[in-house]
C-alpha cells in the first residue's frame, strides 16, 4: 500500500491526499482546499519525500506523530475517516513485527550523498579554458546561452604595430588611437590596410581604424 503514495527513486508520487490527518478536529485544516477552492481537495496535503525521514520528527503536516513508529500504527489503523479520505487509506493488519520491520526500512532510507554526485556539473571545456593562459591565442569559447561556438580573436603581434605599438592581454585596446597603431608603421599602403583588417576583427565595435579615416588621424 505504501508505494500508493510514495513510489519512485524519490519515495513521493509529489500528488496531494487526504490521509485523515486532524480531520477530527472541531476546526481542521483544509490543506490544499484554502489554495484551489476545489471540495475535492478538502484536508489534502502533499506526500513527502521518505528520504531521510528518521531525521525528520515530529511527523504529518501538524507534528502529530512524535516517532515514525507512531506513523506507522497511525497507517496500520487505517487514519481517520471523513468524507474526503483517500481510497488508498485502509486498515494494513500489519502484525507488530511487520511494522517494526517498515521502521526499520524507513530508517535506512537516511545517508548522505557523495561530493562528486552532489557538486554542480562542469563545461566539458572548464578545464581546458583554465589551463590556457589569458593571453592564448585563437582559443575555441562555447557560449552555451547562444549555442554555438565561437573564436576568441587572436592578439596583435607587437612587430605589426611597430616599436611603441601596445598589446593589452592579447588584444589591441580599443583606447589605441589610429595613430599609435599606423603611426608607427612604415607608409606602405598594404601594411597600413594589414593593421587596419587586424584591429576591425579585435574592435570592430570602434571606428578608430575606419578606412575613410587619413592614416595617422587618430580617428
């Protein structure tokens, strides 16, 4: 009778009953009945999980039960009748052993859960991406959100950008003027448009390196 209600790997069918529990109450408490208004579900209440139950006393939805021995001979009687009890709950004739026996079980049904099962789940490219430097080069990111895959822009070789040209972490700033960057460069017009294709893929948010803008401008 027990797995009526609470079946499955979690020991709850996570649906709502009427067990009898204060039903003989001059003012009972009506349970689930005070949030959906349907009759029906007058004095109902969720069935709980059975893990780690031993550690969890006193017992029902208003602490009735001191022990579970005393849950269990409350079952074994059957609970309390009224008219919105559930038709799972029937007398269970169990002989005194037998419910020492479902205690028992009850009991067992406490542990703890091991770190690695309990510790959240890791990108399977976590570990890679912290074993990469900051400044690495054309580094694959995963962006989950978006899902697809993405590659990071490779930094500015400090030899294009000339003797006093900067690299920030692996990247053209976008603080870098467009006479730092060509200013510095020899005046042939392919290196020039080189520096320029490099930072449109670093910073293409900035127009710094806009292609109407006179090398050495600053604009």
């Amino acid at each position: 009778m027990c797995v009526r209600c609470h079946a499955g790997f979690n020991f709850t069918g996570e649906g709502y009953r009427n067990i009898g529990i204060g039903m003989n109450k001059p003012i009972p408490d009506l349970g689930r009945y005070e949030v959906t208004g349907d009759d029906a579900d007058r004095g109902a209440f969720k069935t709980p999980t059975l893990r780690d139950v031993a550690k969890r006393g006193p017992y029902m939805h208003d602490g009735s039960e001191r022990t579970l021995a005393d849950v269990v001979t409350y079952y074994n009687q059957g609970g309390v009748k009224n008219t919105w009890l559930s038709a799972d709950m029937k007398p269970l004739g169990l002989t005194v052993e037998e419910q020492a026996d479902l205690v028992e079980f009850m009991k067992a049904l406490s542990g703890e859960i091991d770190p690695e099962v309990s510790r959240p789940p890791c990108c399977r490219n976590e570990k890679d991406r912290r074993a990469r430097r900051p400044g690495d080069a054309g580094r694959v990111l995963v962006d989950h959100r978006a899902g697809h895959r993405r590659r990071r822009a490779q930094p500015v070789s400090p030899r294009l950008l000339g003797g006093n040209g900067q690299e920030r972490g692996g990247r053209l700033s976008a603080g870098d003027s467009g006479a730092s960057a060509e200013g510095n460069v020899n005046k042939d017009p392919k290196q020039v448009e080189r520096v320029r294709a490099i930072a449109a893929r670093i910073i293409p948010q900035t127009a710094v390196f806009r292609k109407d803008a006179p090398a050495g401008s600053g604009r």
